[in-house]
C-alpha cells in the first residue's frame, strides 16, 4: 500500500507546487513586473583567445565582446554597442561570434584609453542605437579587466 501511496502523494504535492509558482509567476506578469536579467563584465579563455565580455552571466546574451591574442596591439570588438572612439573595420573573411553571421569588426589599441578606463576607473563609454551611454564595473569585474589587458599586452609575448 505504501507503494502506491507515497509517490501519488509526491505527485499530487508537485503538482500543487507547479500551480502555486505558475499563479506567482502570472501575478507578476499581471502587475507588469519582470526581473531584468543582470549584466555585468567577465573574461573567458578559448585555447589562446582572450575574451572581455559584457552580458548575462552564463548566456548568450552579450552587448559587448573585446577578443586578444597573447601579444596582440589591438583588440577586436564586436556587439550591439561599439566602445566610442573605436575604428571601424570592415571584416572580410569574420564570423560574428556572437550571432555567427558576417561581422563588422571594429578594432582598437590594447592601450586605449577606454579599456584603461575601464580598468582604472570602472567607466566605458559605448554607443548604440539606444544612444550614448556607460558601462560600469565592479571592483572586482575592474581587476578582470586589468588582468585581460596584461593577458593581451604586447609585453606578454
């Protein structure tokens, strides 16, 4: 008897818990209140590829990307938003890595002064169709920041 028992009430209690958080989840639809996904800066390593990004931790869901080689002078930006002040450089042969079609790749200095920024002062300045605006950063996500630049610092190779 057990047997049957305990797992129909272990289903009737998953059951009645799916309803409960699918009502909260429809009250706070209801009230037009949505928890805005976090953005915040990372840095993630593929093979010798450096890469900067700002986004939604663990997604797909990135505005910024800045990729360096060990040793490289200039690093590739790609995104919604460019960094201001950065070259636009048509890429010919590029894929986007992040919606993997044709890429405008914009390049800028490992030294410039937006990623020193950056790094020091937890401010860059980007533009998109939203307009001009800053990106923050943490204490923390600021050392990361330095951490990439010396990765991909002409010194390091």
């Amino acid at each position: 008897m057990f047997k049957v028992l305990v797992p129909a009430v272990a289903a009737l209690g998953l059951v009645a818990f799916a309803a409960q958080s699918d009502d909260v989840a429809t009250e706070i639809e209801a009230q037009g209140v949505m928890a805005a996904p976090v953005m915040g800066w990372s840095v993630h390593h593929e093979g010798a590829l450096a890469k900067l990004a700002y986004g939604v931790a663990n997604s797909d869901q990135l505005a910024l990307m800045v990729t360096c080689m060990p040793g490289d002078t200039t690093a590739a930006v790609y995104g919604d938003v460019q960094v201001e002040g950065a070259r636009l450089m048509q890429a010919s042969v590029q894929i986007d890595p992040l919606s993997g079609g044709d890429a405008d790749e914009t390049t800028l200095p490992v030294t410039d002064p937006a990623l020193a920024g950056l790094a020091q002062k937890g401010r860059m300045t980007v533009v998109g169709d939203a307009g001009r605006f800053q990106l923050a950063a943490s204490t923390e996500e600021r050392r990361l920041v330095r951490d990439f630049l010396a990765y991909c610092s002409a010194g390091r190779a």
